[in-house]
C-alpha cells in the first residue's frame, strides 16, 4: 500500500491531518475515506502499545514523501505481488479521478457565472440612459394608469370569439390556395398540343372515340374554376375590408385617448414649460425664409411639400382631406387660390387653425369660424394682389393643429392654366407657371402632382411641368381625383390602372394615388367625404378585379405617405442646409467688420426704433421754447405778412386824403373789414408756419450733435407728413377775431412810452418803405453818374427816358409839394410836351407810372418829416389839443397795429403751447406708429447697404439658431 501512488496515499493521509499536520481527533471511523480508514487499522494495531497520534502523523507523512518504484514483471517475484497491490487500488483511483472532476465542475459553474455576470453588466453599460427622458411621459399619464381598471379595460376589449370571427376562414384560404397551386400546375394547352405527337397510337385512336366527352369536361372545370377564382377574390376584398373596419376603430379609439392626454396636459394637470413641436419650428424657418432675400446665393433649400394641379383639379379638395376641414374659399370654375398658401399641419388636442400674424384661433370644429376662415384667406389673398395683376407671389402663412393630423408643411399654388380668360391680366399665365417654378425647382421639395381623373389625360398641363422639374420622379408624388367620376365616364378602366401605373404619361413619381374628394357639393362635411370614398373603394371594380392596389387608394394613404417622404427629405438635407447658412453667416459677419467696425449691427427695425426716440426728443424740445421767444417770432412773422397790406391799402389811402377826419374813418373802415376777413386766417398761418420752423430747427440742432445721416430721409418725411396731419383748432380763430378787432377799436395811448414805441414803430416802417421805392427808382432810371464811371455802366434807351421824365416830375413835386397823389391829364400833357421839347418822346402811361414811384417817395419822406415832430406830439396828444402841425392820427394807427401785434402774439403764444404743440406731439406718434407697421414705407426711407447687411445678418442668424434647435429636437426624436 505504500507503494502505491503519492496522490492517492497523499490525499488518504491528509484526510486523517487537521490543518496543521495532526491527526484529525473525534472523526469516526464510519465517515472516513476507506483509504483512510485501513491506514488507520493498520497504524493502529500495529502501534497501538508504542506509538502515540502525533507518531503516526509522522509515519504517515513520511510515506507520503515516498518515491514511487517500478515493477520488473507484471507477474513474476515482486510482480506478483505488485499485480494484487495495483488490482486493490484500483478503485482507489477510479474514486480521485472522480473527486478532481466534481472540482472541476465546481470551478467552471463559479467562472462561467461570474463571466456571465459580467458580460450583463458591460451590456448593461452600453445602454443608454432614459433617467432623463422621463419627462416625455407626463407625471399624470403614471397617475392615470394607476387609476385605471384593468377588469373594466379587459371588459371593454373585444372577446376573444369576436375576434376569431375578424379573421378570415383560414381552411378555405389553404383549400383555395391550393386550387391555385394546382391550376398553376396543371399543363397548358399548348404543352398538351406539343406532347400529343409523342403518345403512342393507340392512346390517340382511344382519345379521337370521345372529342365531344372531353371538351364538354374541360368547359365544364373552366366554369368552375373561374367561379372559384371569384369567389377567393371576393373572401380575399372582405378580410381586407374587415381588417380595415378594425384598424380604424383602433385608430379612432387611439385618436380619442390621445385627444384625452392632450387635453388634461392642456388643462394644466402636469405644470411643465410648454415646448413647440418640432414641426412649429421648422415652419418658423420656412417663414423667416419666405422673407429672406440673401445676395450669397444662400438658396432655400428646405423641404416642404408643393401641391400643384390644373385648375379645378381638386388641390384644394385633397388639402382640405389631409387638413380634416374645409379651411379654403370655394368656387365653381373660377380662380380661387390667387396666392400660395403655406399650411402648417400639427397635431393638437383641438381642432383650431390660426395665422401666422395674428393670435385668433378659429374653432375648426363650429361651421361659423369655418366661414369666417375662408372669408379672411379670401381676404388676405385679394390684398396680396396688387392693381392689375389676378395672382401674386406672397405667401399666406396658416397652421392647423387637430387630434390624428400628420405632420407635415404643404404650399398650395395657384391652379395651371392654359388660356387666359376675361378678367384677367394677360401675363397670368405666365405668373403662375414662374411661382409653380420657383418652389417646385427647390431639389428637396416633394411634389404632389394632383391630376383630375374626371376629364382626358391628354389635356392636362401640370405633367409637363413636373416632368421639366423632376424629370426622374424621385421627389414627385402623382395623386388622381374625381377617381369616381373617372369610373363612370371612362369606357376602359384599364385606363386608371394605367395611370396609377405610371405607364400613361411619360412623367415619372415614386408612388402613385387614387383619391375620391366627394361629390361635388360644397356643403358636404369631411366626415361625409370620408365615408363616400370608403363606400366607393369597396364597391369599386378598379380594387376588385386588381386595378389598384389597397394602399394606393384613399387619402388617408395618401397623406401617411406623403408625412413619411417628407420628414425622410427632411432628416436627409436639414442638416446640409444649416452649414449652407453657417457659411453665409461667417461672409456677412467678414464683411461688416471689414467696412463698420466700430458701428453695432442694427437692422431697419432697431434703426427705426433709435430714430423714433430721438424724433420724439425733438418734438418734447419745443416745449422748452421760452414765451418771450415765441412772442418776438410770431409778431415779427405776423408783420411781415400784414405790413404791405396795412401800408398800401390802409395807411396811405388814408394818409393821402389830407384831413385828419377823414384818415380816422378810412382807417376804422379798413380795419374793420381787414378784421374780420383776412386778418385771423393770416395770423394762423403765421403761427403754424412758426411752429414748423421751430420745430425743423430744432431737428437740425439735434442733428449736429453726432447724429446719423441715415435717419435724415425718415425724419424728412416724419416731419412732412406730421404737418400735413395737423390742422389748426377752428375755434381758435373766432377767439382771435375777437380778440384783434377789440385791440385794433383802442386808441387811448396810455403812457409816453407807448408813444415813443409807436413813433419808433413807424419810422422804422415808413424808412424801410422809403427804401424799397428807391430801389424801385434806381432800378427804373439806371445807374447814375458815380455808377457809370466807378463801374463801367451806361444806362439803356428805356432808363434814359424814365430818367428824363424823373426829372420833370422832380420840378413838379418841388413847386407843389401839397400835391395830390393822382396827377391830371393837363399835367400828363404839360410834362409830355416839356419832355418832346427836349427831344424825348414818352408815353403817358410811362409818365403816371414814374409819377407813382415819385409821389410815394415823396410823401414817405414828408410822413418821417411829419413822424420827427410828433416825438413831442403826447402832450398836445393826451390833453386833445387841435394842432394841424402837429396831428399825429397816423402815430395812434400805429400805435394800433403795434398794439395789435402784441396782443395777437400773446394768444398764438398760449395757443401753440398749450395745445398746438402737445397735437403736434401727438400726430407724429401716429406718424411714427403707422410708418413702424407699414414694412415697404420703412423700407423706403431707411436704406442702404449697411441696413441691408444688417438686415441679412439677422436674419441668417435667427434661420441658423432656428434650423439648430430644430436638428436638435429632431435628434431627440429619433
């Protein structure tokens, strides 16, 4: 034994071991090893007197450390006894063979665990992390489910036998099938006629017995065979329809609890920052874009869906079924889309649509704010055309949100024609062929070709023009309607297969669609429409027989579709065209800091706005005017503007009369009438041209304190249109009448003062008169001596005779100096002949025109005589002493005038401070509030390419940041 293996002596010797090399003490014997057990007899009996435990622990180990030996012979000598030694251990080893194997199993189960472990915790890792979209589901929605009762939702569902009766008879669906098989199968006839010569002759003799038997047989399986072939068809219509019925009660269902959700979030049941859908803020790009006119060929690029048809072909109809309401003006034959319409289409808890500028939501679901909605694209559309034209290129901007609606942005053009009718601009045509153009050359816009079903194919124009855009049909979407009608009217049907097919034109698509839009009424509902072309398709022969197939009918198809192309063209170029305006952006930033670099990039609107604050700084400035400045401009303007009429038609007519009561009534007489007609209305007009000046000089005041030039044009035409707006008070002119009549009716001068005012007053009137009738002489007689000679001048043949006349009637003043102002005929004829004595011939009428010069110099320089004597003239003045010499009436007249003045001054004074200038303040805010909604009138009058780069640089940032959020929100959406 221990001779045997290390191993297994080893393994039997440490059972019998404690862990530090002793002999394992209270094991009983029936639970050891069997090897350990006989080690154990043997040590024991054989040392059972001598040797203690720790003894045999030695012995023990050391046979352990025993060198294993060699047999010689497997049954010679020591052999022998080597053979029964290796015969009794051999289960020994049998046994620790086993033993390593369940260690072998142990560590495997414990190392492909912790592998496995860690192979779900790696995976584990690699999955993202949802903790942080948690809020896509409402808190409420959780609350929600928790309320629900699952016995009542298990209630509601459809019982099991229910829905086995949806499903089609799948036993005469396998039978059916395998009639087809067979009949696939089964040998043509022509095979039958290729192999007959092949039979042997006695088959043929035994078939030409019974031809008639045969052919009866084989019409008879042909019948019937036909009558199964309908019959699947028909089984084959029915589950489709049923499976149909059932998928939009589910849908319907769906709508309705999402309608629900939507409507309790709306409520304010989850308190949460409302976000805009991701298609509201890709329809804000397409309408910043819509206005954006960039010169760095930065092209709109952006998908959008562009419907276009001939006219009356039923676009509108088809929009009107994707949109779920009959939101577009409708009319018999005539034009009525006259203007692109962008529509926005989102889903939302109520059904409401709204314009892009305005905040009114009209209700879609109540027929009054349908009509009202139509009314106002009608609206919109007749303004957007300008005089002239019948159609125009701006756009009309709407979103409809509603439970169940795809996403998606359409544009409806105006509808092709091919003849201009009456009534219309001759280029119509043309204008709508270059809009249909201009968005359909936009490489990622779809195009929804709508053709009407109901009249030839060979008329149609829109084909054409889409095959000229779009020539490989990879962004074009073919919708046929009126496919009801089409049904009727045409005499093959395989027509329609053949235009769903693409085979008729030579236009390509991507998909092809057949539509029904209703009957033709417009007061059908879309609900009605809805069911009249589900009712069709499933009457129709065109899906029966195969003509079309279930998912090209319908525009419920229709709209999926064209939602699933358009946000696939939209994921595939956005991101293209946010760097296309990346880089406009860095070219317009380059640019204006390379020409303003010190200047802040302000658009036309902001320009508008620093404009406005100052314009309203410089009307708040005439307020400050001071009343003394006010009363010297305006009596200085008034007089400038009366004192010709007060010297020529009062002052001297009555001057000249030479009687002292005489003057004083001519004058009242005068004044009177002066007065009442024409002094007021001169008086406000002196006013409001005073208040314009004022204002105008203040407005170059302030522009010389470092203001821009480019508000020069805006406050031009502010300022212009301000003083249009304004009209003086009309009472105002009844209180001044009375009150000059009343200043003009005193004459009492109260002080000395006063006296030596009006004395100045007039000197100063009656020099500046005298000055301006010298002038008038000089210029009539030529220059004189001095002139001639100092100036090299000569005097002309018509000067020299005024000259010669002047002189003549120089003598007649000087020995009459009390002449009249009119000189007598005698007197013409005597200065004529005096004048022809000297060889001058002169005309008469010459004579009295040179006489009126003269005598009006030389009775203004008899009146500055005469004014010189009154200085002292108070006196006998206020104790009414009778002078001739010294009578000084036209002194008092104008003490009068002068008086007048000042008072008049004084109350236009009030007048314009207290309410002209405060209406004044007021009309050019309305001014500034209409010119700051009127678009083209800014646009006019703030100008240049500094506003232009301004305005482009704006813009491109406000479509960059919005093209961003929106790739990022598309982003989280995928």
């Amino acid at each position: 034994m221990l001779r045997a293996g290390n191993s297994v002596a080893c393994l039997a010797c440490r059972s019998l071991l404690s862990p530090r090399m002793g002999v394992r003490v209270g094991v009983p014997i029936q639970k050891l090893h069997p090897l350990s057990r006989a080690i154990h007899h043997r040590f024991t009996n054989a040392n059972s007197q001598r040797t203690p435990h720790r003894t045999a622990a030695r012995h023990i180990s050391s046979l352990c450390r025993l060198p294993p030996r060699t047999h010689k012979s497997r049954y010679g000598g020591q052999g022998g006894h080597g053979y029964q030694q290796h015969r009794s251990f051999w289960a020994v080893r049998l046994a620790a063979r086993l033993l390593k194997l369940r260690y072998l199993f142990l560590g495997g189960a414990v190392g492909g665990g912790y592998t496995a472990k860690k192979t779900y915790e790696e995976w584990k890792d690699l999955l993202p992390d949802l903790s942080e979209y948690n809020w896509v589901v409402p808190d409420f929605v959780w609350e929600l489910a928790e309320q629900i009762d699952l016995e009542k939702l298990a209630r509601a569902l459809p019982e099991v036998a229910e829905i086995a009766k949806l499903m089609p008879d799948l036993e005469k669906i396998g039978e059916n099938f395998t009639f087809l098989k067979s009949l696939l199968s089964t040998e043509s006839p022509g095979e039958s006629a290729l192999k007959a010569p092949e039979a042997p002759v006695a088959a043929a003799s035994a078939a030409s017995t019974a031809p008639s038997a045969e052919s009866g047989e084989k019409q008879y399986k042909k019948a019937s065979d036909k009558e199964k072939i309908d019959q699947l068809q028909e089984e084959i219509l029915r589950s489709q329809m049923k499976y149909q019925r059932m998928l939009e009660r589910l849908e319907k269902e769906n709508k309705e609890l999402r309608k629900v959700v939507l409507q309790k979030d709306d409520k304010g049941i989850h308190q949460r920052k409302i976000k805009k859908s991701l298609i509201d803020l890709y329809s804000e790009v397409l309408d910043i874009l819509s206005d954006f006119d960039s010169n760095y060929n930065t092209q709109d690029h952006l998908p959008r869906v562009v419907v276009v048809g001939d006219q009356s072909a039923g676009k509108t109809s088809v929009l009107e079924m994707i949109a779920q309401a009959r939101i577009f003006p409708r009319g018999s034959g005539e034009m009525m889309t006259r203007s692109p319409v962008k529509v926005t289409l989102s889903e939302g808890p109520h059904h409401v649509a709204m314009f892009k500028d305005s905040s009114r939501e009209f209700d879609l679901s109540k027929e009054e704010d349908l009509a009202a909605l139509r009314h106002e694209i009608e609206l919109r559309m007749r303004k957007s055309v300008k005089d002239g034209q019948t159609v125009s290129p701006e756009t009309i901007s709407i979103s409809v949100k509603g439970p169940g609606i795809q996403r998606m942005v359409l544009v409806d053009l105006p509808g092709v024609i091919n003849t201009v009718t009456a009534g219309m601009a001759a280029d119509t045509k043309e204008t709508i062929f270059s809009i249909s153009k201009a968005y359909m050359q936009n490489p990622n816009a779809i195009i929804l070709c709508i053709q009407d079903g109901s009249v030839d194919a060979e008329r149609s124009i829109v084909t054409d023009l889409v095959s000229q855009m779009d020539p490989q049909g990879k962004r074009t979407i073919f919708v046929l309607t009126k496919v009801d009608l089409a049904e009727k009217n045409l005499s093959s049907p395989n027509r329609i297969q053949q235009i769903v097919e693409g085979k008729l034109f030579p236009m390509k698509a991507l998909g092809y669609f057949a539509v029904v839009t209703g009957k033709g009424s417009s007061s059908e509902s879309i609900d009605s429409i809805k069911d009249y072309e589900e009712d069709f398709f499933q009457s129709s022969r065109l899906l029966r027989d195969g003509m079309l197939k279930a998912h090209q009918v319908t525009t419920k198809n229709l709209s999926l579709a064209v939602s699933d192309c358009f946000w696939k063209m939209v994921r595939e170029s956005v991101e293209q065209q946010a760097d296309a305006f990346k880089a406009s952006r860095f070219n317009l930033e380059t640019e204006w800091k390379n020409n303003y670099p010190r200047l802040r990039e302000l658009d036309r609107n902001e320009l508008f706005e620093k404009a406005k604050n100052e314009i309203l700084d410089e009307v708040i400035s005439l307020s400050q005017v001071t009343p003394k400045h006010w009363e010297s401009i305006l009596q200085k303007k008034l007089w400038e503007r009366v004192s010709t009429h007060v010297i020529e038609n009062i002052y001297l007519p009555a001057a000249q009369t030479m009687d002292s009561g005489t003057f004083n009534t001519t004058v009242d007489i005068k004044l009177k009438q002066w007065t009442d007609k024409q002094l007021p209305h001169k008086a406000l007009e002196v006013a409001w041209e005073t208040l314009q000046e004022e204002f105008a000089r203040f407005m170059a005041e302030y522009k010389g304190k470092d203001q821009d030039d480019i508000f020069d044009k805006l406050k031009e035409a502010v300022k212009d249109e301000s003083i249009k707006r304004h009209k003086w008070n009309e009472r105002a002119m009844d209180s001044l009448r009375v009150i000059q009549h009343n200043a003009l009716e005193d004459r009492s001068i109260t002080d000395k003062p006063q006296w030596d005012a009006a004395i100045q007053f007039m000197e100063e009137t009656l020099q500046s008169r005298l000055k301006d009738t010298e002038s008038v002489i000089n210029d009539m007689v030529g220059p004189d001596w001095k002139q001639r000679w100092m100036h090299w001048t000569n005097r002309t043949a018509d000067q020299h005779i005024r000259n010669e006349t002047k002189n003549e009637l120089e003598r007649l003043l000087k020995l009459q100096e009390d002449h009249t102002a009119y000189l007598a005929n005698d007197e013409v004829t005597t200065v004529r002949k005096n004048l022809e004595s000297r060889h001058v011939e002169v005309d008469p009428v010459l004579i009295k025109d040179t006489w009126h010069q003269m005598y009006r110099r030389h009775f203004l320089q008899k009146a500055l005589a005469h004014c010189n004597l009154c200085r002292r003239g108070y006196y006998y003045y206020q104790r009414h002493f009778v002078d001739s010499e010294l009578e000084c009436n036209d002194v008092v007249l104008f003490w009068r005038i002068q008086r007048m003045l000042v008072i008049t001054g004084n109350t236009l004074r009030q007048q314009l401070t207290n309410t002209e200038v405060r209406r004044l303040e007021k009309n050019v805010k309305e001014v500034l509030e209409d010119f700051g909604e009127d678009n083209e009138k800014k646009t006019h009058l703030i100008t240049g390419r500094r506003v232009q780069l301004a305005e482009d640089l704006k813009k491109v940032r406000e479509i960059q940041e919005k093209l961003e959020a929106f790739i990022e929100a598309l982003h989280k959406e995928k």
